[in-house]
C-alpha cells in the first residue's frame, strides 16, 4: 500500500510520518484502546476525545464503521 501523508488533525494521534491506510486504521486504533474510548454499553461505537473530535468533523460519537470515511478526508 502507497504511504499516505495525515492531516495535522490525524497526525496528533497517529503522528506525522506518511503510513499506509492500514497502518493509520491500526494505530488509531491502538489509540482508542489505550485511551479507553470504546462505549463500554456498545463496543461499536468510538466516544471521540478532542483529537479524535478533530478528525471526525467534530462529533463526540461515531461507529467504528463510520470512522473509515473520516479517515479518507485527512489522508492525501
């Protein structure tokens, strides 16, 4: 996969070095567990902290499968 370079919004929680689509998906990821920021009641759905809020458009809750579509806007 073609590495792709995030946004300043993306790059605080995934850093700012270009990475493959996968490896942005696997390290916000590993972001929202250490963070704890799954709905302990519904473990679909991402409760966004101010850097994710950033990256969503500014919503406070998103599904997990929602999250991939945000992403698209923040990479080039």
């Amino acid at each position: 996969m073609k590495p792709l370079q995030p946004s300043t919004e993306l790059a605080a929680v995934v850093g700012s070095s270009p990475l493959p689509r996968t490896e942005v998906v696997s390290k916000v990821w590993d972001y929202i567990k250490s963070n704890n920021l799954q709905n302990p009641e519904n473990k679909r759905e991402i409760l966004a902290d101010g850097k994710l809020q950033a990256v969503f458009g500014g919503k406070s809750k998103v599904s997990m499968f929602e999250m991939n579509k945000y992403f698209a806007q923040h990479l080039s």
